[in-house]
C-alpha cells in the first residue's frame, strides 16, 4: 500500500528550509534596466505565485507529486497537486499585508458563487475530484510606497524591498474562511483578518467541518442579489446559518 503523503507538512518542511524571503527588486529589460515595483497588492500576489511556483515544482519532483498549473487567472486553483496515490489536492497562493501586529487585511479564498455552486465551472478537475483544498498563504508588512523608478542594473543593491518581515502559512481553506465576503460587493469568500486564527486554522468553520463550510457558502446570498430576486438573504453569519438550518 502507497504511504500518503501528508502535503500540508510538506510544504511547511520544505519552504522552511529554503527560508523564502523578499528579494524581490522589479523587472529587468533587455538593456539591463531595472523598472522597480510598488506594494500593490496585485502585483505583490502575482510575484509571490511566479516566485512560488519554481519551488512547488521542485516539492514535486522530489515527491513524486504531478504539479499541473492553472492555464488562466480565472480558474481554481493555482496549482493541481496529483500525489503518486492519484489523489488530488488544490493549491492556491494568496498573500495579505498585516494592519496592525495582530490583524491583516486578510485573504479572499475564491468565488462563492462558481465551482461551488456549479463543480464544473472555472475549476480545474471537478470540484468534487478534489480531496483536499490548501492555501499557501503569505503575510507580510508594507513598506513605505513609492512611485516605480528606473534604475541601472549597477545599483540594484540600492533598492530598497517594497515588503518586509514575510509569515508563510499552509492551512485547509475552510479553516481560514471567515463567515462574511472577502471584499465589497464581489462574490469572494473572506477569511479571519486574526493572524493567530490564520496561523492555527482556527476560523470560524474550523470546528464545524468543510462539508458546513461549503454548505454556507453555497446557500450565501449577496444582500443586492437577494433583493433582485425579491427575497431576504437567509443569513448573514455562521449563528443565523445553524438557525436558517433548523428551519
């Protein structure tokens, strides 16, 4: 029988030992010009996916594990991870900047009204093909923001980094969702702004399981939707859900 293999501890193993930091100083051009990037959030998640990736790739071929990335931004997740056992676990990559020492602005973990709702739609494999779903997840403080510059290739060292003091986390995602949306009115599911909940997975579907998890947020109604649809939203929270439940 094929030891599975336990992909969360993995990966914290593995990037531990390589210690990933930010060195990250900006785009270099054919004529050794270096164009420096700003802490927009967008640009830093997409930096923290292409500086990833190469390593995850690298997990896999040790392990033996088929690494398949997604083809487009739109579609879950970043990465198919297919253990030598054929089972496949979801991998994204998202990163979030700390607010305050104990607070980030937190994580959007996808879309509540896609493969949830219609396992086939913007996915991958099938939704339900999928046995486990993990968030590689990096926390990290802004530096103070500045235009982009261009600067020669000889002074690269007089670049400062646009983010600091960077915490990797490898959690289920259900573990780190909050009960609410990630971002004004866009249909994503938000996770715990509380970076010890984030570090322990202990969010708010932690102790009821993944199955209620997505039960939640498959049966979530935007307030704007629901009124369209000439109803009232059946919950708001993790406490009206169990009571929408019982009725």
């Amino acid at each position: 029988m094929t030891k599975k293999l336990d992909l969360k501890k993995i990966l914290e193993e593995e990037i531990a030992l390589i210690g990933l930091g930010w060195d990250i100083k900006g785009v270099i051009d054919s004529q050794n010009r270096i164009y420096t990037i700003n802490s927009d959030t967008k640009l830093i998640s997409k930096v923290f996916e292409l500086v990833t990736t190469p390593i995850i790739l690298d997990i896999g071929e040790k392990y033996k594990i088929k690494v398949i990335q997604s083809d487009r931004q739109t579609v879950y997740p970043d990465l198919t991870l297919v253990l030598p056992t054929g089972e496949k676990i979801a991998l994204d990559i998202k990163s979030t900047y700390r607010k305050t020492k104990d607070r980030v602005a937190g994580f959007t973990l996808g879309s509540y009204t896609g493969y949830l709702r219609n396992p086939t739609k913007n996915i991958m494999f099938p939704y339900h093909e999928y046995s486990e779903h993990l968030v590689l997840g990096f926390i990290y403080t802004r530096e103070e923001d500045k235009d982009g510059e261009i600067v020669p290739l000889t002074k690269i060292d007089e670049i400062k980094p646009v983010i600091k003091d960077i915490e990797i986390i490898v959690q289920e995602k259900y573990k780190l969702s909050a009960d609410r949306p990630g971002s004004g009115n866009t249909a994503n599911i938000g996770s715990s702004s509380d970076i010890e909940i984030l570090r322990n997975g202990t969010g708010v579907f932690a102790k009821h399981g993944e199955k209620v998890f997505e039960d939640y947020w498959r049966n979530f109604l935007q307030l704007k939707i629901a009124k369209d649809m000439g109803k009232e939203q059946p919950y708001h929270n993790i406490t009206e859900y169990f009571e929408w439940k019982k009725k």
